[in-house]
C-alpha cells in the first residue's frame, strides 16, 4: 500500500509519497508557473533493490538481492529533459 498527500498553495505544489512496501519515501515541489522550477527528495531506508528496479529495466539490471539505503535531490526546471543538478547519497549498498 503506498500514501501520498498533494497541496497546492499559491503557485506552488507540494507533494509526499510513502510506498512502505519499498521502503521509499518522496517529496517534492513544483512552481506552477515558468520556468517551473522543481526540487524533489527520494530516500531509500534498506530498499530491497530487485523490487525498486522497473520492471521494464529487470533484464539490463539481473540483480537478484541487496538493499540500499541513501536518497537522491534533484532540482532544476521543467523546460530541461534533465535535472539541473542533483545530490546523491548512499549510505549503505
């Protein structure tokens, strides 16, 4: 079961995820006007990685057990197909 919360105030949208199952939490924020700029934080607390990898990706990635822990932030703005920039910590592989 997963949980996510979306609030929307002035020109900014803020949302929160939880998939406990993965063991993944997110949040992010979205200005809802141009450039609309974006930071977003995915944390990864023993993530089993077989279960986060897409199943569409499951035959490049043939990884069968392990967890990681860490998390990911990204930011930059929509007009780009990449993030700006983002900071990645792993704690724990």
């Amino acid at each position: 079961m997963s949980d996510a919360t979306a609030t929307l105030a002035d020109t900014r949208l803020h949302v929160e995820a939880s998939v406990p199952a993965l063991a993944v939490t997110a949040l992010g924020d979205l200005a809802t006007i141009e450039p609309y700029r974006y930071q977003a934080q995915a944390r990864f607390a023993q993530a089993s990685i077989p279960a986060i990898v897409p199943a569409s990706l499951r035959d490049q990635v043939p990884i069968s057990e392990g967890t990681v822990t860490g998390r990911i932030e990204p930011r930059g703005t929509l007009q780009r197909a990449l993030p700006v920039s983002a900071d990645a910590t792993l704690d724990a592989f």
